[in-house]
C-alpha cells in the first residue's frame, strides 16, 4: 500500500481506488474520522472506479502506517494550552493540504477537479485543511485553489465542531447510568444505529430521538466479525488525541478554525473554484442533526453572496451510510460534485 513522506518527515499512508478508463476522471480525497480509518470506505473505491472516479483514501495520523504524534503533540492534545491546539490543528490541517497538493503532482491528477471529503470527526482536520491555505507555498495555493472544486463535510457531529451539546441532552459517555466500563459498548451500539426522528425540517430539539434507535434495522457492522471489524478501525488513537478533540475545552478553538475556514474572506479567496456542501444522513445520532441545524442558520445569518455551505439530506441513512450503501452514497457524492 502507498505511503507519501512529505518534505517535513511526515508520513501518510493511502489507498488509492486506481485511475479510471476516462481521462476526464473526478478525485475524491477522503478523511477518516475518530476510531474508523480508511478502511471504512473500501466499499466506495471499486463503486467510484466503475463511475469513472478516483478515490484516495487517506489516514490520518497516529492511525496505522501515518506518523505517530509526538510526546509533544499528545501533551498539546490533552493540556493545551489554547494557543499550542490551534496552531497545531492548522499545522494538521496544512500537512493534508500538502499531501493533497504531492498527491496532485505526483498522480498527474487531471484538472477536472477534486473533491476534499471530510467524514465524522474527520472535519475537525478538514477545516483545517482548508483555513490553513493562506500558510502553503505561492504554488501550493495556486494549484489548489485550481484543482479544488468541492469540499464535502459529511455527517460533522456538534461538539468537535465547536458547538456545545444543550442541556440535558443524552450522550453514552457522559451517562452516568451506564458504568465507565461499558461505556465504550454502548457508544458504538448508539453510533451505529438508526434514529427516526420528527419533522427536521422545523429545527425543533424535541424531535430528535436520542436514544431510541429503529429496531427494525440493524445496527451497522452487525454481522461482521470482529476479524473483518478490526481491519475498519483502530481503537488507540482515540485516547491519545481523537477523544481529547470532543473535549468542552476545544469548543472555542475549533470554531474559531471553523469560522477562519468558510468565512474569512482571504481563505475563501483562495479557493476561488470551490463549492462548500454538508451532506447529512436523517438516521443519523441526534448532535449530527443538531450541528447540520446549527450550521444552516448561522449560514443564514451570514448572509454571503455566495452561501458558505451548501445542504443536502442522504434520506434514510445513519452514520455509516458509506458501509451500509455505497452505491447510494456515491450517488450524493455526484451530487454535491454536480450541483
């Protein structure tokens, strides 16, 4: 499998679905999200290839084959102080961009364009990726912002997006009827479910089933072994920096790079042919709904030119909807490709 070192001895390991009988081809470069690395998206590479896609599928790091963090780094993660987590989630977000720029050159990717896709908790790095450009070399800019023509924040949760859980909402880590112990358990079971919620159309917080999850459906991955499970994840790095990034004390850090990435007027400049859409799966655990509901009005308040993000809804679809329907999720990745 491919492994890229950038010229600062950071390392990333990536898949790639192949290049498609068409020149003409689209390039999807994907980012992961907290414990589910690349592997997740296997399903998509043999869907994407046959649609005349490329797809990379990247792993970020501390996940397997990319450099680890340093003791440095992990103490950042989990100490801060503010200043240190800002400046080290941009210099993440600036290392994807230049292995995205390598991965441009070094692939002789056509100039039909790419797709930056950020997945769960994987937008925590995406942003960055995108309100770190201003940094990159003259010729970095240049070819991005050329080649560049969507980016797709797919099924964000609230709180890494710097978006406080309301009060008295239902989360399994921060239930104090489950022990310690089991939480990690119940997480999954509750992440992997599918939730029928009201009318989502009218934003109203009472609408949305937190816990109760459709059992008529299954959970994804519910019959695969726990072999075939953990080739899809890794369950290290969460402890060390992933969990630290849904931590109270990131709210403040990861708006402020939130806001730097789709409203500061220079970074949007700089992608000058790029489109911004959130995709977003109704099944979906109720902070993903909450954070899609947060963004669309704060879009609305913004009142661009030009929205800062654009919507669409994958109907029927939880949080694995990459898993449980590849064929249907590249079809909304063609969407927000084409629209």
């Amino acid at each position: 499998m491919p492994i890229f070192t950038l010229p600062n001895h950071v390392r990333f390991f990536y898949e790639d679905s192949g290049v498609p009988a068409k020149e003409d081809y689209t390039t999807f470069f994907i980012i992961h999200g907290h414990t589910y690395h690349s592997g997740l998206f296997k399903l998509l590479l043999p869907v994407g290839l046959e649609r005349n896609h490329r797809i990379l599928l990247v792993n970020r790091r501390d996940y397997p084959q990319s450099s680890p963090y340093s003791a440095g780094e992990l103490k950042v993660f989990a100490e801060g102080p503010d200043e240190a987590r800002y400046a080290q989630l941009l210099n993440d977000g600036s290392d994807l961009a230049l292995l995205l720029d390598r991965l441009i050159q070094s692939l002789s990717l056509p100039q039909s364009g790419v797709a930056i896709v950020s997945w769960s908790l994987g937008n925590v790095f995406g942003l960055p990726l995108l309100a770190s450009i201003t940094m990159l070399p003259v010729d970095t800019q240049a070819r991005l912002g050329l080649f560049v023509k969507r980016t797709i924040l797919w099924d964000a949760p609230c709180e890494p997006m710097g978006i406080p859980f309301p009060p008295g909402t239902y989360h399994p880590f921060l239930d104090d009827s489950t022990p310690v112990e089991d939480r990690g358990v119940v997480f999954a079971q509750w992440l992997t479910s599918y939730f029928p919620h009201g009318d989502l159309s009218k934003h109203d917080f009472s609408s949305l089933n937190q816990q109760d999850h459709d059992k008529t459906k299954k959970h994804s991955f519910e019959d695969l072994s726990r072999e075939e499970l953990f080739k899809i994840i890794d369950l290290a790095p969460g402890s060390r920096c992933d969990t630290h990034l849904c931590s109270p004390p990131y709210l403040g850090i990861e708006k402020k790079i939130m806001n730097k990435a789709l409203y500061d007027p220079s970074v949007r400049a700089a992608w000058k042919n790029m489109k911004v859409w959130e995709m977003v799966g109704d099944q979906n655990p109720w902070n993903v709904i909450y954070c899609w509901w947060t963004w669309q009005e704060e879009v609305k308040a913004a009142n661009t030119q030009d929205p800062a993000i654009n919507f669409t809804v994958n109907p029927g679809a939880n949080h694995f909807f990459m898993w449980d329907d590849p064929e249907g999720s590249m079809n909304k990745l063609e969407y927000c490709w084409n629209n």
